[in-house]
C-alpha cells in the first residue's frame, strides 16, 4: 500500500505541476524557435545601412586637434569622423547644452545641431535600401520616447521608411550620428526575448524571480515523469494503481 501511496502522489503533482508550467513550456518552445530562426545580424538591423563608412582623407583636416584643444579645453572623447563627406571633430564638453558638439576639421568652426533636412541626408546616407521616408519626428521628451529606444539617446531625429518591416533610423540630433535602428521582426523579437525570460517590462531582468519560480517547477514535474518512466519501463510489474 506505501508503494501505491507513492505512486499515487508522483501522478499527481507531476500532473499538476505540468498543468501549471505547461503553458510557458510551450511559450519557451515557441518564442525560441522564433529566434533562433532569423539571423541575429538581420534582428539587429545590420542590413538596414551601408557597410562601410566614408573614409578620411587626411589631407583634408586642416584644423589641428591641437587648436580644438585650446579653444575648447573641457573636450571630451574626442573622436575624428565623417558627417556625410565632411571630415568633423564629435566631442563632448560636460554640463553643457548641448552635450555632444561638431567642429569642421578644415576650418574649426562649431557646427549646429542637426536640423531636419541634414537628418535626412545622414539618413539617406546611410540607408541602403530604396525606398522613400514615409515619416520623420524629432523626439525630444522622455515621454516621446518609445518602448524600443533608450531616453539616453534623445534628443533624436526617429525617420521612418516606407518599406515592408517598416525600418526606422534614429539619428542623434547633437551628434548626427546614428544611434541605432529597427525593424518590425526586431519588435516582434524584443517581445518574444521578454516572453522567454518571463520579463515582460523591459526585457532586461533575466534573472526575475517569476522565471525561476516557473523553471524550478519545471525541474520537479521533469523529476517526477522521470520517476514515473523508470518505474513503468524497468519495473512493469510494480504493484502501482493504474
């Protein structure tokens, strides 16, 4: 009788453990098929934009670092690089407004903030498809923002295409740079990341409470059918209620 007892139980909470877990086994199943279908260089929108940068000809820098030092002295991170085809200086400068400032590399001058129309160049610039700009936003509030963006970024130019997948650049309205993209099987992909680890915020808790919770109960009803299987397969006459 100890031995049906035992058995009795196993069943049972194996039963209801899977009844439980059972749901999320399959969102498990579903949403890793999902990503580990796409290519993660596709998910991150690499094919969105041109491979390769503009290069520098340094023959064209005629504005020593050296003077860019001396006229703004709080510079930091420091980096020579491209706006469009223009060689430029992007630094930061602390407690400033605005934090990130372009100079010209050939004639030292401070260059403005990115307006609209130079955002669809830099845009247009480094696309590489072809379709046309369905709609361009500047996102200046944290409350503009959307769930697919970081707020550090803002203030940012969002220019959407017109294109299946509906691909979005962001592009910095300090910097001009571009800060990043997406597409809508990135979307469906952050949705089914937060699925996956049960995380339904934002997506960046891979260790939440609720997924361990569902993972340690998984571990038992698997305990249990494991049990279950032994005692059928290598004891089938064990004195069990069927």
């Amino acid at each position: 009788m100890k031995g049906k007892f035992m058995i009795r139980s196993i069943r049972k909470y194996h039963k209801w453990l899977m009844a439980f877990v059972g749901v999320q086994f399959l969102f498990w199943s579903l949403t890793g098929l999902y990503m580990v279908s796409f290519d993660i260089h596709y998910i991150h929108g690499e094919t969105l934009v041109k491979e390769n940068e503009a290069s520098i000809a340094l023959s064209q820098v005629t504005y020593p670092i050296s003077d860019l030092l001396a006229q703004y002295p709080k510079a930091e991170s420091i980096s020579l690089t491209t706006l469009i085809d223009r060689p430029v200086y992007l630094f930061s400068e602390p407690k400033s407004k605005p934090s990130w400032r372009l100079v010209d590399a050939k004639t030292g001058l401070i260059l403005p903030v990115i307006d609209k129309m130079m955002a669809i160049h830099i845009a247009e610039s480094k696309y590489s498809g072809n379709s046309e700009i369905k709609s361009i936003r500047l996102l200046s509030e944290s409350t503009d923002v959307p769930p697919e963006l970081s707020s550090r970024y803002i203030p940012v130019w969002k220019i959407d295409y017109d294109q299946f997948s509906s691909p979005t650049l962001y592009i910095s309205k300090e910097s001009g740079k571009l800060v990043t993209k997406r597409h809508d099987f990135w979307r469906l992909f952050d949705w089914m990341w937060r699925f996956h680890i049960m995380d339904y915020d934002d997506g960046e808790n891979v260790a939440n409470w609720f997924l361990l919770l569902v993972a340690s109960l998984g571990i038992l009803a698997a305990f249990a059918g494991a049990v279950l299987t032994y005692i059928r397969v290598f004891k089938p006459n064990y004195n069990e209620v069927k």
